[in-house]
C-alpha cells in the first residue's frame, strides 16, 4: 500500500510592498534587504520583484535577532 503524500506546492511570490506589509515593514526596508544581501528576490513580473514569503519572513527574523546583539 502507498502512503499518502501531499503534492508539493510551488512557492506563492508576493510583490515587494505586500511582502513588507505581510512583516510589517516599510517597502524601503525590502529594499534595503535585497541591496545588503539578506534577501533575495525569487521571480519578476515585469519590473517588480518578487518574493517568497517563507524568505520575507526570515530575514525580518535575522534583522530582528540582529537588532538584538548589537544592543
């Protein structure tokens, strides 16, 4: 008998605004992410970035810890 697996699904992409207001930041701060190298955007659509939520909310995590050590 096969075990029940569910299908993977793809990554959902948001735009940079909707990604910073889903982590409760400015857009500019997603875009300060991606020019530090923190983030990384996964796809475009036309000349907006996209990007996976999962890595939106892992570096607000790491700036967040970030904030943390330097205190």
């Amino acid at each position: 008998m096969t075990a029940y697996r569910p299908m993977a699904r793809p990554p959902t992409l948001v735009p940079g605004p909707l990604a910073a207001r889903e982590v409760g930041v400015a857009p500019a701060t997603i875009r300060k992410w991606v020019q530090l190298g923190r983030l990384q955007a996964a796809g475009r659509a036309g000349r907006a970035q996209l990007f996976r939520l999962e890595d939106v909310f892992a570096a607000e995590r790491a700036a967040r810890g970030a904030g943390r050590r330097t205190r």
